[in-house]
C-alpha cells in the first residue's frame, strides 16, 4: 500500500542541518520580521530585568507601609519571572541576551525606576506606576508584531502582558489612596505566595 503523503517531513531546511531553525524559517514565511523581533524581546527583557533590580530598591523604602511593600514584592517576583520567561525565548529564535549586563541595563526598553527624592510613598508608587505602563505598551507592541504569525513568542507576551496590566491596577489602587484618599480597588487578590503570579510562573495554572 502507497505511503501516505507526509507533506511536512522535509521543507526548506536540509535534513540535519544546524544553521537554520526551522522555528524561524516558518515565522518568516507568516511575515515576522525575526531579526526585529529578537532586538525588541532584548530591549523588553532588560526592562524587566532592570525592573527587578529598581524594585528591590523601591521596596525597601516603603516601610511603614507594609501593604504597599506586599503588592510591590508582587509586582518585583513577577518582573523577574517575566524576564526568566522570555530569555529563552530569545535564545530560540538564534538571538543572545548582551554578554555585558552593562549593555543589558542601558537598552532596557522602559527609564531606569529610580528611586525619587523625596523618597515619599506617593513618589515611590508613582515610579512603580509609569514603570508598569512602560511595560504594558512594550508587550502590547511584541503582542501586535506576533499575533496570528508567532504564537509561541504572542503566548508569552500576552500572558506578560495580563501581569503588567493588573499590576497598573495595583499601583493606581494604592497611589489613588497614598496620594488623593481616593478609593479605587484594583482587584487585587492575594498571591499564593508573593510573586506566585499565576500566568507567567505558573504557565497559566493558578495554584493558590
Ligand atoms: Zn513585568
Ligand atoms: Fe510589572
């Protein structure tokens, strides 16, 4: 009996060889722009990378507040598994993070979140505020260059991209308190543990 035709056994890509991924030929033939791609998925994970670090900072001068320091340790953990989970995905694509992390840090997509002065809790939730609609407009773009054509890379920015969302919510909630005594809940629900965030850790299973 004739073997069914198998039209997706061979392609472009010589059998064994390792020049070429085929993860990549096939988003280039959908129209994705790979080379771009993997320098945006650069700029945006040292953003959150960069992200991680600042918030550190930003956390420990919120004493006093405890509750702001929970919601911001949230936020910390998951900018850095945001960063964990994106990497390899870079690396998928043929690209590299900078082997310099100095070169890392300065083309971070998204301002440096220093630590403002004065160091007041409405100043610091002010800079956790823009620091978190810096990343919802970096992952809406990767979102839009990768939607329809690359769902791999789209999966993982959209699930980046609810995180960050909710964390604006987060931080409008308590600088709306901090600095207007304005009330506006952002539905924040607490984390099984801080930073258990449950699209980008947890690959999409909440497990309080
Ligand atoms: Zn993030
Ligand atoms: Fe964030």
């Amino acid at each position: 009996m004739a073997a069914r035709p198998k039209p997706h056994a061979t392609g472009k890509t010589k059998p064994g060889d390792i020049s070429e991924r085929v993860g990549v030929v096939e988003l280039e033939k959908r129209g994705v722009n790979v080379k771009e791609l993997i320098e945006k998925l650069i700029d945006a994970a040292g953003a959150e990378f960069t992200t991680y670090y600042y918030y550190t900072i930003l956390r420990m001068h919120l004493a006093g507040h405890e509750d702001y320091k929970e919601i911001c340790e949230d936020a910390r953990l998951e900018d850095r598994a945001h960063f964990e989970l994106i990497t390899p995905r870079i690396y998928e694509l043929g690209g590299s993070i900078p082997h310099d992390i100095r070169e890392f840090a300065d083309r971070a997509g998204c301002p440096d979140a220093y630590l403002p002065n004065p160091p007041t809790a409405a100043a610091i939730l002010q800079v956790l505020l823009e620091a978190e609609r810096c990343a919802i407009r970096t992952w809406s773009e990767v979102c839009d260059l990768t939607f329809g054509k690359d769902p791999r890379t789209y999966d993982m920015a959209s699930r980046i991209l609810q995180e960050e969302t909710e964390h604006e919510a987060w931080f409008i909630e308590l600088l709306g308190k901090e600095r207007d005594g304005k009330i506006i809940p952002s539905g924040h629900f607490r984390r099984g543990n801080p930073g258990d965030a449950p699209y980008s850790k947890n690959r999409g299973f909440y497990n309080p």
